[in-house]
C-alpha cells in the first residue's frame, strides 16, 4: 500500500488576501510566514472552505475512496482538532449546510514540530452517508503553528494511473498575465517536491510572436522534453489555433523509453503510436491560478477509477474581480443552441451553504461542455475525435465537446479567476463569431434543433434593428452569409484579419462625459437596467416585449424626439420606456462609455432587403451547406491541415 497525498491545505494566497474565507474563518488571531510557510493560530481556525474543504461525496464517486487520513505538522502548545462534515439541505438551487463535528481529538505539541495523522472515518455507524465536504477545525487556547498540512489516502501501487499532463496557454501580446503564470508553474509546479513535478510541461503558444524566450529561461520550438516550459511561436490563429498547435506538440514528443502504447490506434494522422502525455490541460492566458489547481487535478486523474478514466476534468472560473464569486464550471447546450450553466446562479464561495450548493447540484447531463478557461482533456480522445475545428474563437471548446459527448469531473479548488463577461459586448464576437460558429457546431454535431435556432436567429436580427442596433444587425448577417460559403472558405479564410475588419464595425464607445451634455441630462438613467439583466418581471410587459413592434414602422411625428438609454448589448429596458424614440443612447454596464444611436430609415430597408435575400437563400441552400461541413470535418480536425494551415497562415 502506498500513501497518496489528494490535497493539500492552503493557508495564504496574495490574490486572496482581501478573501480569506476561501482559505479559512477565524475566530482569533492568524498569521502566515511565507519564508518558512507556517501558519500560526491563536484561538480557532476553520478549514471547511472552498479550498481547504475535502470534497468527499465527489472524490467517492470519481475514485471508489475508501480511506482517507490528514497529516498535519504542529509545534506549540497543545490544541484540540476536530473534523466538521457538510451535508446538503434542501433541494435544487434552495440547498443550505447542516454541519456536524466528529469527536475532538487532543493533541498534544511540542518545541518542535510533531507529525500527527488523523485517520477519518469515511462509513461508520456515526457516519452513514457520505459528506459532501469535510473540513479540519483547530483550536488552539495557545499560539500553535501548523505546517504541512494535507489530506491522503492509501491504495495499492498498481491502483495509481500513470498521468502526466501538457499545460497548454494560448496567448497574444499578454505579457502581464503569461509572464506571471510561466514563473507560477516553474517555481511552485514544477519545482515542488509534489508528484505532479515530475509528470507536467507548459507549453505556451505564443500567436503574436512577442515572447522573449530566453528572458523567460524556457526551451524555444514545440518538441521539449516532459518536465519544463516550452514557448512555441505561433503564426495568429485565435484560440482555436493555438490550442491545436498545443495539442500537436503535446501528441508530437518523441516517446519515451517507459510509456505504454495506447491500446487504441490513433484515429488521426500523424499521431505518434506511442505517447509521453496522457492529459492535455488547456487554460487561457489572461487568468489567475493557484498551483494547487493543477495539483488536485494530477492527482484527480491518477485514482480516477474506470467510469471516469476518460473524463474531462473542468476547472470553475472565478471571477477577477470578486475572487469569491464563482460564475461557471460545467455548462450544456440547450435545444434552441444557446448555452446554460448546470448552476444557475453565481455563488459566493466565501459562504458555506454555497460551497455545499456548489458540490451538491449536479453537472451531468446532455450535450454538456466545459470551457477552455481550464479544461483537462484525456489524449486518447484527441486521438479518436481530432484536433479543433479551425474557428478561430468562440465556440471552439463547445464543439469540441459536443463531438466528444464526455463526462466530466468538477470539484471545489480547482478553478481559475478570469474576468467577467458583463460590459465586454463586442458585435464582432458576440453577434458575428458566435452566430456563425454555432451554427457550424449544429450542422457538424447536430447539438440543438437547426429549426428552433434558426427562429432565434430570425427574432435576434428584428430585435437588433427595433434598437437601432445597425452594426450588431450588419454582423449578425455577415455571420450567416459567412457561414453559407461553406468549408472551403472557412479553411482559408484568414481568422485575424477577418477579426479586425469586423471589429472595426463595432459600435464605437466613448466615454459619456464626450456627449452632448443636453442630450445626456435628458436620459432616465436606471443602472438595474444596464448589464444585460432585465429588471422588469411583470408577465404582461414581458408578453409585450416580445410583440413585433418596430418604431421604423411610424412616421416621424408619431416618435418622441427626447432619448432613452439602453443596454449596450441587449435591450434590457421596458420596452414602452425605449419603442417610440427617435434617439437612443447606448451605455455599458456601467454608465461610463455610450454610443448614440439614431434612426436611419434607409440603412434599416437595405438590412430588410438583404435579410429576406439571405433568409431565402438559407432555405434553398441550408441542407446541402450543413453536409458539406460534415462531410469536411474528417480533413478539418486532422494534423496533416493543421500544419498545412499554420505554414500558409505563418507566410501571410
């Protein structure tokens, strides 16, 4: 039998210092000395949080857990320790906490530091059902210091699975996060004295080329060996390039003596028979991540039992901005083919009833998909289903994981922390690059009904141009033009050059204190109307929003000449606020950038026009377009066009 270290607890992080409560709750005094990475306690100390809180019932249920045991080094007076266990109440998204404590255990310290190893009961008479979570409390009368602290378990050695994992980054002219996440992996990854060190490589493609390779002390190319940081210069393919280049290094490293041959033989060309890497961990650039993430993930995947050996395992994304508040880990793709989160709401994992909530509610289902903000993905299905599609960004990930249809794996302190997604409305992205990559994903996976997207298609445009919103509308046309020309033209379209002929159409926003200072003093400004959540609940007015009503249908003298304000990005406002006006004001969501929309009778019939053109073509065409993409995805996802197309994107 051979101890194996699951998790360790994590007593400080600088990014969490003004949120503790993800790390502890303390009920005294605590101090962390990072020359020497001790935790000192005066009084009391609760672990059962979003990090240092043992996800049981999730660890049960992904590796068949059956012993589990905390080691902890202590110096200093004595201290009793207690074990907490969560448990859900309620049901749905109304589950709260009820919490019990096992027996205390008095221990005694010294001097120096003394080794204790508390063995916990997983299933005994006092315990029947698995917690959700577990947690240590200590509670010191005295100043105690605590080092070292983890929870293990025992299993037999042919019971660990070999893992080792690609860390792929994709970046572009982001040196003040990459530079950052390099030093992160190499001094506190790679450099630990954990198992993950010798079994983990980043590999950072570089899309704008701007690296400065031997400053950052990493190998250069794309065919370093397991062990290091390898920055791979990369011509500008968006996301989905660079996440293909990273997996084809990952699946091109010369094998090594001792990796077993698949047992599978690889379905694309190109992939060596036998391979160093079993996972291929994508992860954006612009994020914050705690080495610790990429430990419990290592870890996770080398118990993994059958039913789980080829899950993804997805990491949650936290927001930046609010380090506590959780805003996705594992979503799905609805029918209509928009896209939801198993979890509802965002959770404030600084609170317990929320942590509970967060391992309880369930991510299973059809068609889910985890994003590529942290996403660990097994070779072997790489090896069966391909490389991605060539996108460029957005919907590369939801694709990907709609071809794959696999179960994945989630649990609490493996995340990231990435910016929100409120107030970045660009029309480039969010109309044109989601319009025209989802539909691709329908017509290639077949995950949402084609019919009921297509109704969502026609509804979004007429509600673009009743706001005025021309360029979103213009976009949004361009999308299903784009998509019509078919395979050929999205293998050799330039995806960076297109980005930036597109972003240039995007509405342009300027701070508000540039308008008209008239024109400003006359808008009801509702800040509950801004940020994309509409504020109004009454189901009358709700019917009537969605009534055709489009104030280009009225003569002049029938429209109000004062503005109104709107969302930049939807029309979140009552609609009898915002139908009858001439002028509306367009405003981020939080009142400091506007673009003024005003009304143009002639833009909007030549958008008319060109919508029922393509809307008839659309309906001739449709079905023939839809196979051709099938019909290409085989060549579209293999290495042999990947090279092909980063070698002619490279010369341009």
């Amino acid at each position: 039998m051979k101890a194996f270290k699951l998790a360790n607890l994590l007593f400080s992080d600088d990014f969490l210092a003004e949120s503790p409560e993800l790390l502890y709750r303390a009920d005294g005094v605590v101090d962390f000395d990072a020359a020497d990475r001790t935790f000192a306690v005066a009084g009391a100390v609760d672990f059962l949080t979003y990090f240092n809180a043992f996800p049981l019932a999730k660890w049960r249920e992904y590796t068949g857990l059956d012993n589990l045991a905390l080691h902890i080094e202590v110096a200093g007076a004595d201290f009793d320790a207690t074990i907490l266990r969560a448990y859900p109440q309620g049901q749905g998204d109304g589950i709260t906490a009820r919490v019990e404590e096992d027996a205390v255990r008095h221990l005694g310290a010294s001097d120096d530091f003394a080794t204790y190893l508390l063995e916990i009961p997983i299933e005994s008479e006092s315990h029947p059902l698995d917690a959700t979570l577990l947690g240590l409390r200590i509670e010191a009368p005295d100043a105690v210091v605590i080092r070292n602290a983890y929870f293990l378990t025992r299993v037999p050695d042919d019971a660990i699975r070999p893992v080792r994992i690609a860390l792929v980054t994709t970046t572009f002219d982001n040196e003040q996060y990459i530079r950052p996440n390099i030093e992160l992996v190499k001094n506190q990854v790679l450099g630990s004295s954990d198992e993950i060190a010798q079994h983990f490589h980043l590999f950072v493609v570089d899309n704008g080329r701007t690296l400065d390779v031997e400053a950052l002390g990493c190998d250069a190319g794309g065919d370093g060996a397991c062990g290091g940081v390898t920055v791979v210069p990369n011509p500008n393919v968006g996301g989905a390039g660079g996440f293909a280049r990273g997996m084809m290094c990952a699946l091109e490293v010369p094998p090594r003596a001792d990796a077993p041959a698949p047992a599978d033989a690889p379905a694309v060309a190109g992939v060596r028979p036998q391979d160093p890497f079993t996972h291929v961990l994508l992860m954006d650039d612009d994020v914050h991540v705690s080495p610790e993430s990429f430990k419990r993930c290592f870890n996770l995947l080398s118990l993994a039992r059958p039913e789980y050996a080829d899950a993804f395992v997805n990491g949650a994304m936290l927001q930046l901005q609010h380090p506590d508040i959780q805003f996705e880990d594992v979503s799905f793709v609805r029918e209509t083919g928009g896209y939801q989160r198993y979890k509802m709401r965002p959770l404030d994992v600084s609170r317990r009833d929320d942590c509970v909530r967060n391992e309880a509610l369930p991510i299973t289902g059809r068609n889910s998909y985890g994003a590529w903000w942290f996403s660990c993905i097994p070779v072997s299905a790489i090896r069966r289903h391909g490389l991605p599609l060539p996108l460029f960004i957005r919907i590369d990930d939801i694709e990907f994981a709609m071809r794959c249809q696999p179960t994945y794996m989630a649990m609490s302190g493996i995340c990231v922390w990435h910016s929100a997604f409120n107030n970045r409305y660009r029309a480039s992205v969010d109309a044109y690059q989601y319009q025209r990559n989802m539909m691709i994903c329908i017509a290639v996976d077949g995950c949402s009904s084609e019919r009921a997207f297509m109704m969502r298609f026609w509804r979004n445009f007429h509600m673009f141009t009743r706001v005025m919103n021309y360029e979103a509308a213009e976009l949004w046309l361009d999308a299903l033009q784009d998509y019509l020309r078919g395979p050929k033209w999205l293998a050799s379209v330039d995806g960076a050059k297109l980005m930036r002929e597109m972003a240039e159409r995007n509405e342009k926003m300027v701070p508000i204190e540039e308008l008209d200072p008239e024109l400003v003093g006359k808008l009801d400004i509702r800040p509950e109307w801004l940020g994309g959540a509409a504020a109004f609940k009454n189901p009358v007015l709700k019917v009537l929003e969605t009534l055709p009503h489009d104030r280009h249908w009225f003569p002049d003298f029938m429209l109000r000449k004062n503005p109104a304000a709107v969302d930049y990005s939807v029309n979140s406002s009552p609609w009898q606020e915002v139908a009858m006006r001439r002028t509306l004001v367009a405003l981020d969501a939080d009142a400091k950038h506007a673009h003024v929309r005003t009304m143009d009778r002639e833009r909007y019939r030549a958008l008319q026009k060109r919508y029922r053109g393509l809307r008839r073509e659309y309906r001739a065409r449709g079905a023939e377009v839809a196979q051709a993409y099938r019909d290409a995805m085989p060549e579209l996802t293999s290495i042999a066009f990947w090279r092909k197309y980063l070698e002619q994107r490279a010369q341009d």
